[in-house]
C-alpha cells in the first residue's frame, strides 16, 4: 500500500515588494531585520527607546493643545474675559516667578518636547526605510489611511506652529497685530483681525483638521508603544483617542468660523 503524502499548509509571508540586501530570511520572516549568520546589528538609541521618546512627548503635546483649546473657548466670553485670561498666562506665579516665567517654563518645555518628537518618529522612519532598502518599491503594504498620512499632518503642523507664532504670539505676520502691554493684553483684538482674514483663517482651519487625524492615529499607536495588549483596553483606548481628536479639532475649528459669519466680532 502505497505511502500518502500529506500535504504541508503554504507558509504565509508579509506582502512586500523588493528585497532587503543582506537579510537573514529566517528573521525578516519572523519580523526581524538581520544581517546574514542570524547576527542583529545593534543600533542607538534603540528603536524602543525612540518609540517611549516619541510617546511620552506625544502625550504632552497632545496634553497642550488640549489645555489651549479650553483657554481658547474663552474667546466667546467677550473681550474683556478673553484679555483677561491672556494677560493672566503671562503673569500667572507672581511674586514667586518673574513676570511671564511660568509661560517661558511652558514654551522651552513643549518646544524640547516637539524636537524630540519630531526626532524620534522621523529616525524611526528613516531606519524603517533604510531596511527596506529605501525606495519606493521597497515599501510594506498595509497600515490604514490615517497612519499614512502622519508625515503628512505632521510637516502641516510644523508649518502651521511657525506661522501661528508670528501671527498670533509675534505679530510679524500680522498687521494689525497689537502688542501686550505691563497691564494689558490685546489677545482678542489680535484674534479677531487674523480670523477675519479669509486666507488666514483657512490656513488655521486645514490645520486644525490635520491635527484631528495626527491625533487620532498619535494616540491610537500611545497603546502599542507602551506595551497595551489588552483587547478591551486597546478598544476603549481607541474611542479615547477619536473622542479627543474630535472635540479639540471641531472647537478649534468654530472659532475662525464664527469669525468669519460675524458670530464673533
């Protein structure tokens, strides 16, 4: 009686296009990259420690604009409710910090926050290119649409940060901008005149929804950075993570479009 061959099941592989030069197949099957021998070339800082860098100074920033989102909502108090708050941030601490030293505290701290941030996800996708074998065609399919535009929504917001500064904070970018005096600030006033700009306030508005989707995704990938496998965590995690992008992109966005329909004036 003849001997039946049973058949072995197919082994799966990850859809990729292009071939990584020098790569020990076992171990780019099994997710990780090697040089030929089974040899992993170590690398620092590790590729850990960039996603922690990267987390950590994500949830800051995402932390800040939801903070500033809250103080924004003070614009449909008036004025004077508005300018109050302004001229507060700047001299919030006194006696104890000298006059706007608690606001430069929170600047030099989410500035070396952003430059780490933006360090950490970029080196990560740089060496995530480079093992690929850099190229287009060398690129791993999947990942949703969200997740693919994170360089995108990011270089946006680095664009809009520069400009919001000079417009709102600086005033080179603004004409009619009003500096702050000893007693006085003119936050509102300054508000007003940039929203009322119709390119100025779509600049503000496309980048408030790029930030919506940098958030999403930012918070979402917060799960798995720091080690979430939990699928009822993962999920509840995930509904957080839309929630705040939502609420902080749709209130950012009705204040230049109040604006502009006179609602705020």
């Amino acid at each position: 009686m003849a001997q039946e061959t049973v058949k072995k099941p197919p082994v799966r592989t990850l859809p990729r296009e292009g071939r990584v030069t020098g790569a020990d197949d076992i171990l780019l099957e099994r997710g990780r990259i090697g040089k030929a021998g089974g040899r992993i070339e170590r690398v620092r800082p590790s590729n850990w420690s960039l996603k922690v860098t990267a987390a950590m100074t994500g949830v800051l920033l995402a932390l800040f604009v939801t903070i500033h989102m809250v103080g924004n909502l003070k614009v449909y108090s008036g004025p004077e409710s508005f300018n109050a708050y302004a001229h507060w941030l700047r001299v919030v601490g006194d006696p104890l910090l000298p006059e706007m030293g608690l606001l430069w505290i929170v600047r030099i701290v989410m500035g070396t926050a952003l430059i780490l941030h933006i360090w950490s996800t970029l080196l990560v996708r740089y060496r995530g290119f480079k093992l690929r074998g850099g190229g287009s065609k060398a690129r791993l399919h999947g990942g949703s649409f969200i997740s693919r535009l994170m360089l995108t929504t990011g270089l946006i917001l680095m664009v809009f940060v520069v400009f919001h500064i000079l417009d709102l904070t600086t005033g080179q970018a603004n004409s009619d901008f009003q500096a702050p005096t000893a007693t006085d600030s003119f936050a509102y006033e300054n508000l007003i005149n940039s929203f009322s700009n119709p390119l100025f306030a779509s600049i503000y508005m496309v980048s408030m929804v790029a930030l919506a989707f940098h958030l999403v995704h930012g918070l979402w990938v917060l799960a798995t950075d720091l080690g979430v496998t939990a699928l009822r965590t993962r999920t509840v995690w995930k509904a957080v993570a839309h929630l705040v992008a939502l609420v902080v992109a749709l209130v950012n966005l009705s204040i230049p479009a109040a604006v502009l329909m006179g609602v705020v004036s």
